[in-house]
C-alpha cells in the first residue's frame, strides 16, 4: 500500500533533520508542505504518484491569485517558494525510490525581479529616531539598546532576539550570532556606543525587567521572556512615525542602512559580505546600487570626462 502525502512528508523532513536542518527550516517547510496537501486534498489527490505536472501548474496559478490578510497579493518571492518547496520535496522523493520520476521540475518558477533596498536611512534620520526613545523606563533604554545594536552590527531582527547574554564580548566588541540565515554561525563586530547602551541597559534596565534568573535571552520583555518579533517591530513602527520619517522598513531599515553608510565611507564589500552573513557576494553587491552618492563622487574625481 502506497503511502500518503503526509506520510511522504514525515519521512522527508527526518531525512532532513538527519542532514542538520535547523528545526526553525523544518517547521517552515512543514508548513509549506501542508499547505500544498489541503490542495490536494480539496481535489481528492491524497498519494505522490498522483500529483502531477498539470496539478502543479494549477497550484501555481492557485498560489498566484492568493491575498494576504491586508488583500495584497503575495510576493513574487513567496510564489516561488511555495512552488518550489513542492519540486524539491518531490525530487528527493525520487531520490530516496519513493517515486520512479517526476516532471514537476518543468513547472517554471515566476523570475524575481531586482529590487533595492527601499528603507535606506542617512545619519541624521537614524539620530533623529533614536532621540525617539524615552528613556525613562527600562523598556525605554531595551528599545534604544536594541536598536543602537542593530545599527551598529547590522544583524538581523531574528538574530538581534536571539542573542543570548553570553554572545556579546565586550571586551573584544564583537557578538557571536547563532543559527543565522541557513543556519550557520557567525562572528560579528559592534561598536562602542552600541556597547555603551547595551551596558547601561544591563545594568539600569535588565535588572528591573528580568522575572527569571535563569533566563538566557539578553533583551527581555516585562513579562522577563524573549521579546517576541512583532511586538519589536510594532515598537520600532511607533518610534518611526514619531520621528517623521515616511521610509518603511522596520527592523531591516537598520541593516541596509549600515551596509549601504559603510560602503560610502569605503568598506570593502567583501567585509561587508561577512558582516550581513550573506553566502553569495552577489547578494551583497545590491548595496553597491544603493550607495550612489559615494559612486557620484568617485565619477567626477576620477572620470577623465570630468576634469575637462
């Protein structure tokens, strides 16, 4: 008796967990997956060898016409993910014999369009939201410290809730980032001010606001647990609009602009490659397109044209 498509599933995320997938991916991609069956199973298709090339076109132009809560219509890159979760899921179904073939890598994924960073901040927004924060409440310095944090290091919002009270070294001025993007670790500088902020809140604010001594996470909610992502960035929307700045963005607003402020200035992208965690330089090399002022001013210092 053949198996389900859940039991297909169960079996490919185990193969995937023995292979060092993070729970987080694992979590994700079982989501995915089940989403994709509530297909199926709406259409009476509940076994692999069922699911055809014709089925996936169908689910595509299904997952193409789908609305966010909001009424929007998911992103490109969403589409594709959804879609393509389902090829890579059926190709190790062949791989591991479950299948003997499969024509659902045929299905075209929709191209990603190059977008750039949108949320890029110069210096005097990010001091004007900054001065957003009031800082008499221990909540209040939490908010400045974490954001101070994500300026400096230009890490991501997951890896910022994530940092434990041990993964900063201020002695060195570095963090110690775990599980980052595709699951890998990294070592990333931070400067003085951030740590400045970062102590005073450890030693003003921290204190006040931890309900647990055993807790681990180095930014704490009043209820002394994990800040949970949302409520960070319903905060740092709040902080945002006060400041009157119209660029959206959130928490990322931080990374592209250190990225973007660090490239005009004259880092080396390869630094700034390590720095973001990216795997491909190309993905690093969006910020090039974005730090026009400083390409600006290199063309009319060194084009020949220019000094005519």
């Amino acid at each position: 008796m053949s198996l389900t498509l859940p039991e297909h599933v169960a079996k490919y995320l185990s193969a995937l967990s023995v292979r060092g997938y993070s729970p987080r991916t694992l979590a994700a991609k079982r989501w995915l997956l089940n989403y994709f069956i509530a297909y199926c199973a709406e259409r009476d298709v509940h076994h692999a060898q069922h699911v055809d090339k014709v089925l996936l076109l169908r689910y595509q132009q299904y997952v193409h016409h789908a609305r966010k809560e909001d009424g929007k219509p998911l992103s490109i890159a969403t589409q594709r993910h959804r879609v393509g979760e389902i090829q890579l899921w059926f190709a190790w179904l062949v791989e591991a014999g479950h299948l003997p073939y499969t024509r659902l890598s045929e299905v075209l994924l929709p191209k990603l369009p190059k977008t750039l960073p949108k949320a890029v901040l110069n210096v005097p927004e990010i001091d004007k939201l900054m001065a957003q924060v009031c800082l008499d409440t221990p909540t209040g310095l939490r908010d400045r410290a974490m954001m101070e944090v994500l300026y400096s290091s230009a890490i991501r919002r997951r890896e910022l809730l994530n940092l434990s009270l041990s993964d900063i070294d201020t002695h060195r001025g570095w963090l110690l980032v775990r599980e980052g993007k595709g699951g890998k670790d990294r070592v990333v500088p931070i400067g003085q001010r951030a740590l400045d902020w970062v102590a005073q809140y450890l030693h003003d604010a921290r204190p006040l606001l931890v309900k647990y001594v055993t807790e681990p996470a180095l930014f704490i909610s009043m209820k002394g647990r994990v800040i949970h992502h949302t409520t960070f960035t319903a905060k740092l929307k709040e902080y945002t609009r006060a400041a009157g700045i119209s660029k959206a963005g959130g928490c990322h607003a931080f990374r592209h602009s250190a990225a973007t402020l660090m490239l005009e200035n004259g880092a080396d992208i390869r630094h700034i490659q390590a720095m973001l965690g990216h795997e491909c330089l190309s993905t690093t090399q969006i910020y090039t397109q974005v730090a026009i002022g400083h390409l600006k001013d290199v063309h009319k210092k060194t084009h020949p044209g220019e000094s005519q």
